[in-house]
C-alpha cells in the first residue's frame, strides 16, 4: 500500500488486499485528522476497483479553516439529535436543513454535538462536515449578509430542543385559535348588519328577506364559504365542536333552525315572519350540533 499525506491530500492506492488500516491519520506537517466516519466505505471502494482515489472530502484540518470543527444538517426535513448514540434512545432536540452544530468529539457512526441548547448524537450520515462544512458555512455566511459588526457565526441557525418545540407548537396553536376566532368575529360583525330585515320563507336576501338558513348561507357566500341549502344539510357542514368550544362564527343547529354564533350565550338568525332578523339565546331550543366552517 502507497500513501502520500500532503498539504491536506490524502491519495490511497490499492493493487492487493488491505492488511489493516488505523482509523485515525495525522501529519505533522498539517495537523490533519482522517475521522472514521464513511473510512470503511472509501478503503473497500478503493481495494474493489483497484484505482486511487482523493478522500480530501474526509479529512478534518484541526487548526486550517474557521469552521472545521461545525456539522451541519445534511437532509430534506430535520435530523433528531439523540441522548444516547442510538435510534433508540429519546430525541432531545432537531436540525433542520442547513442548521449548524458544533462537534464536540470522534466523527464515527454517531457524532456527539452542541448546538445551542441542545447536547447530544446525531447520526453521521446525515452531516456535512470536514471541508465541505468549511465550505457549506461560507456559504452561509455569504447568503444570509451578516452585519458587519456581527460575528459570522450569528449567520447559523442552531437546533430547537424538545422543550423549545412543544412551546412553539403550543403558542402557534394559540395563535391559530385567535385567528380563527377574529375571522368568525368578522362573520359575526357581518351578519349583524342585517338585524331588523325581514324573514320571507325560502328566501336568501340578507335584505329583501331570508329564512334561517338561507341568512346563513349568503353571509357565508360572503367569505367565499358554500353551504347546502336547507338546516338539516348544514348539520354535516364544517367539522362538529361542543356547545361548550363554540366560538364567533360557528352555526348552531337546531331541529329546523339554524343561526350564526355570537359568543356571550347567543345567535344572530332569521327567527321568524314577525321578528324578521335579529338576536336569540344559543340555547333557546335544544341543541343537535355545533359545526366550525373556518
């Protein structure tokens, strides 16, 4: 076997078979370290098809390039940072795609890193590292225009431990709950406009006159929202809720009547020929469901 280690090329030629090959190669001339990560997978490449190859893309300068000793997350969706070096063992936070770490030991199958909060292993073949993580954190650097007076490496974007996650999950929940409820509140507002128009039998006009459900379906209409035409159909519209999760928006259904949620215990609905358009307890009549339309 014939190496040569220069100036952080390592060049490997095979004619035999392999008799023993250390995981780990320096030079003194460059302080170079040769992980074992994908080593095994390189020597019986070479060994198989007889011919030299370059492995720089293995090799991890230890004192050349400023960022030799960061990983970053090599795939499409995220890559779980574990307790322990196994597929078992619980996940303590996630890398999202281009997310940086910082190796804290040997490269092998599982490496151990930091990255922000988070402690722990991640799964080597899905890492960059070594020269291409050099590469890949210029990269970065230059896309995302750091300040000037900025250090570079707040040009990364480090993991989200567990706890973080299930706070943001919590919070965006929230979020989309209040939104949810201002966008009914805005359906609410809407229908209120109409209070005091008749109610003609079969009718859809929130002016000219509208039954229940006719009332309910032109201020939906409103918000680009089909509903069927008759109370009984709109039972099965939206997805159900409780009486007790109803919020603004929502549509109450009754045995023959439906009406529009209000909040506070009441619904605005097209009640009857002599009352036309206007307010009524939720609760006046029995309940058959809640349906949430957005």
């Amino acid at each position: 076997m014939d190496s040569i280690l220069k100036k952080g090329l390592f060049m490997v030629t095979f004619s035999g078979a392999v008799a023993g090959f250390p995981v780990t190669a320096q030079a003194s001339d460059t302080d170079t370290v040769l992980p074992s990560v994908g080593i095994e997978e390189v020597l019986n490449d070479c060994y198989s098809s007889e011919k030299e190859i370059q492995v720089e893309d293995y090799l991890v300068p230890t004192e050349k390039g400023e960022y030799l000793n960061m990983a970053f997350a090599d795939v499409q969706s995220f890559l779980y940072i574990r307790s322990e070096p196994t597929k078992e063992s619980e996940w303590v936070g996630k890398l999202y795609p281009d997310y940086a770490a910082e190796i804290l030991g040997p490269v092998g199958e599982w490496t151990p890193v930091r990255s922000g909060d988070v402690t722990g292993y991640v799964c080597s073949d899905y890492i960059i590292i070594g020269n291409n993580a050099e590469q890949k954190a210029q990269e970065i650097i230059k896309e995302t225009e750091t300040a000037p007076e900025a250090a570079p490496e707040e040009s990364f974007t480090y993991a989200e431990s567990r706890e973080e996650e299930e706070a943001r999950l919590a919070e965006e929940a929230k979020e989309a709950a209040e939104q949810k409820a201002g966008t009914g509140q805005a359906v609410v507002d809407y229908a209120c406009q109409f209070i005091g128009n008749p109610y003609v039998w079969g009718g859809t006009s929130l002016t000219n006159g509208a039954d229940c459900s006719g009332f309910v379906q032109s201020v939906y209409k409103h918000f680009g929202i089909t509903l069927p035409r008759t109370s009984g159909e709109m039972r099965s519209s939206g997805t159900g809720v409780s009486y007790s999760e109803a919020i603004p928006g929502d549509i109450v259904c009754y045995d023959g009547h439906v009406g529009i949620y209000m909040g506070d215990g009441q619904i605005v609905n097209a009640i009857n020929s002599r009352k036309g358009i206007g307010i009524l307890s939720a609760t006046y009549d029995n309940i058959i469901t809640v349906r949430r339309l957005i």
